[in-house]
C-alpha cells in the first residue's frame, strides 16, 4: 500500500498537469495511466526502425562494392532530407529573425561541410573495376534524378537564377513558372546538342516530378532562402548571416560539385577518355561548377568573384580549364 504522505509533491503535480492535459481532450486520467502500466518500454531498434532501414540496401548486382554506392546515396539523402527540414523552418517561420535563420544556416551547412568532405567514400573507396562493371546494370538511372537535391535548390534561391544562362536576359515572362522550369540549367545537361533530344533519364524524372517542381517555384516564389533574407528587419544585424548564406552558396555550389565531379573523373575518364555516364549527360562539360556557374547569391559576391566562380580546381588539377 502505497503512503500518500511519502509521495513526492512534484508527482502530485506532474498527475494534475496530466489530468488537465487529457481534460482538454474529453480523455480520462486513470484510463491513459493504465495504458502506460501495460506499455511495452521503447526499444532503440523499434525506435529508429532498425530493421526496415537495413531493408533498404538491395544491390542489383553481386559485387560487394555497389553496397558501398548504394548505402552512401541513401546517407547523402538523408543528409538532404535534414537540409530541407531545416529551409522549410526558416520558410514558414512567423517573425523570422536574422537569429534563428542563422542557426539554420549554421546547421544546413555543417551538413553540407560533411557531404563535401566525406565524397572520398565514393572517390577512393571503391574498387575501380568493381565499379566499371555494376554501373552498367544501373542505367539510365542517375544522381541526377535526385529530386531532394533539386527541392534544395528551388528552395534556396529565386528561380532566375537556376534558369539556363543563355536563357537568363531572353526569358521575358518568368511569371509563367510553367514555361520558365522548360529553361531550369540542369535540363541542357541532359539533353542532345545536335538533336535537342531529352536523355532517358531526363524523361523519366521529368514524367515523375515537373508538376512537383513547378509547385515548389510557385509555393517559394516569395519564402526561398533570399527572400527571407531580404525580409528581415533592417535593424537585425545581418553580417554574420550574409558570411553564412556566402558559406552556402559555396560548399553546395563548388565545393560538393566538386568532391561529385572527382568521382566521376575517377571513374568515367581513363588515359583521357570520357565514358558515358549512365545518365548520359556530357558531364565534363556539365558538371564543374565552374562551366554550371551555379550562383545562389549573386548580390553577395564580388564581379571577380563571380568571373571566378570555381575555377581553381578545374583548371589545375584536371586541365579542363578550356573556356
Ligand atoms: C562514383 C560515384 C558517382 C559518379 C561516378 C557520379 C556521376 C555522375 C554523372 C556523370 C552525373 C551527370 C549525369 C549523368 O549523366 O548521369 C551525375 C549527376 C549527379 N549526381 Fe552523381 N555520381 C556519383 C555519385 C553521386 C552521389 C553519391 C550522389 C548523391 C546523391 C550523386 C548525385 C548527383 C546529382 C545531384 C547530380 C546532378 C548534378 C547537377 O545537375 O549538377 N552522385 N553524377
């Protein structure tokens, strides 16, 4: 028998605070109480699903090394995933301040920072003939077809400037998301110079996603990363938040372009040759970031800046320095 007296006040209260929690809800006290006495306890592996996400890893091929592929692409996911959690906070914020978007900032690219830094996984740590081999049952598929990368970068920045950029000044109506997303730069990677035919890959992710897309502009056309920015109280101060946005534009615009882009030189050039990627693009011209000049914030950088825009390591570590 339990002595009442002996009960700890701060119990009787957390009981109070219960009760007029389920009150609120026509729920009754003694009944949730019950539940929880015969409640199993939580157990990390249900907690995170263990099972269903070492499910997840299904290769289609038997080299052990497309494991390593597969399950680095499923972490750099989740990675997006924690970007976009953190965007659409800043996005749907009520009275954003210069504060609380900072510390998203700081949190989007410490994930980012890792991305860039850990691409070595996929650059070194692999074995080459391995790869050469399973790559080929993987076709047309590509990372290209990441629709959260995608959703990263329409949310970060006003669309004009993910718009092809001989298409840029040309474009006169960008109210017409519909007709604007047909000039979205990563589209001209995929896509038949000579024949302006679209990749199969191109095709695919389109069927899939472009409604998604076009959406998304419309629904950030007015709270993309920028636009937030631009809204903030001019007394906020805001330096520290500029150098982070800078830092943004940065890690995902040439540092992890680059880190991807030495993997597919690793892989898809030998003794000078390209090979087809499986999602077909030219990627030694569409990848470096220094051809894509993929500028999120160009109000934050410096003319010279912006003429050099990734153009460092191109040009000396792989010789592509050309136009
Ligand atoms: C050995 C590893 C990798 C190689 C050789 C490689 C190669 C390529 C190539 C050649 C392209 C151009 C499109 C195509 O023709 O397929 C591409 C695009 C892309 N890949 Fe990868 N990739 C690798 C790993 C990854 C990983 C781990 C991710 C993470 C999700 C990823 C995400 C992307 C994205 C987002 C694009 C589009 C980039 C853009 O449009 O600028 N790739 N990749």
């Amino acid at each position: 028998m339990i002595d009442i007296s002996n009960i700890n006040p701060a119990i009787i209260q957390k009981l109070r605070d219960l009760e007029a929690k389920y009150e609120l809800t026509g729920q009754d006290l003694m009944s949730n109480l019950e539940g929880l006495q015969v409640a199993n306890y939580l157990k990390y592996w249900d907690y995170i699903h263990l099972d269903t996400l070492l499910s997840l890893q299904n290769t289609r091929t038997d080299f052990a090394d497309e494991k390593i592929f597969i399950i680095y692409h499923q972490i750099t996911e989740l990675y997006f995933q924690l970007i976009l959690h953190e965007i659409q906070q800043i996005a749907t914020r009520q009275h954003l301040t210069a504060q609380f978007f900072l510390d998203k900032m700081l949190r989007i690219n410490r994930y980012f920072k890792n991305l860039a830094y850990s691409f070595d996984i996929m650059v070194d740590g692999m074995e080459f003939e391995q790869f050469r081999q399973f790559r080929m049952a993987l076709l047309p598929a590509s990372g290209f077809q990441s629709v959260q990368f995608r959703k990263i970068e329409l949310c970060a920045t006003d669309f004009i400037h993910l718009i092809n950029k001989d298409y840029q000044t040309k474009l006169t109506d960008v109210t017409n998301t519909a007709l604007a997303f047909k000039y979205v730069y990563w589209k001209q990677g995929a896509t038949d110079e000579n024949t302006g035919k679209e990749t199969i890959t191109l095709q695919h992710f389109l069927e899939k996603y472009e409604e998604e897309f076009v959406d998304l502009i419309d629904k950030y056309e007015k709270k993309n990363l920028w636009q937030c920015y631009l809204k903030l109280n001019e007394d906020e101060s805001t330096a520290q938040l500029k150098e982070a946005l800078r830092e943004f534009d940065v890690l995902i615009n040439i540092n992890w372009r680059l880190s991807h882009f030495r993997s597919a030189v690793r892989y898809l050039k030998t003794k000078g040759v390209a090979l087809e990627a499986t999602g077909g693009t030219n990627w030694q011209k569409y990848l470096p970031p220094r051809f894509q000049k993929i500028i999120f914030y160009p109000e934050l950088w410096t003319l010279e800046e912006k003429e050099d825009w990734g153009r460092g390591w191109v040009t000396t570590q792989l010789g592509f320095g050309g136009g």
